[in-house]
C-alpha cells in the first residue's frame, strides 16, 4: 500500500478530524499541532491498512476444473 494512497489519506483525516477541526476551525488548537497529530495519524493508517492488505492477499487466478481420466469424454470415431 502507498503511503500516499487515498485509503490511507483519507482514514488519516478521519482518524484525526477533531484535531483537524480543532485547529482549522474552532482554534481549540494550533494548526502545526493538528498537522502534526495528522502526519502521526497517516504513519499508522498506512501500517494498519498494509498489515490487511498483507494477510488477505491478492486474489488467486481461476483454476480450470480438473477431469479425472475415468470420466473425461471420449471422441466417437465416424461410422465406415
């Protein structure tokens, strides 16, 4: 997963939106406090959302159906 992927930026800002609302709007805190607590917030979105991706893995490609010899078709020769 990249670090700058939009999952991860995303789960980041809503991870951290009330120190982003309270730096951008309200003035609760300083806004280099609530960039800082975003930055924290994108370092472990990222190793969450890889950790997942990790153990679900890529999806495996469809195998074709395996016939046993015994019960596959025969060719049927024409008639002389």
């Amino acid at each position: 997963m990249n670090l700058l992927s939009g999952p991860v930026l995303g789960a980041a800002a809503l991870v951290a939106s009330p120190a982003l609302y309270g730096g951008f709007v309200s003035g609760a805190v300083t806004v280099d406090v609530a960039v800082t607590r975003w930055l924290v917030a994108v370092v472990v979105c990222w190793v969450a959302i890889s950790l997942v991706a990790m153990m679900v893995g890529e999806p495996s490609a469809a195998q074709p159906a395996v016939v046993p010899a015994d019960e596959a078709p025969t060719e049927e020769l024409p008639a002389q």
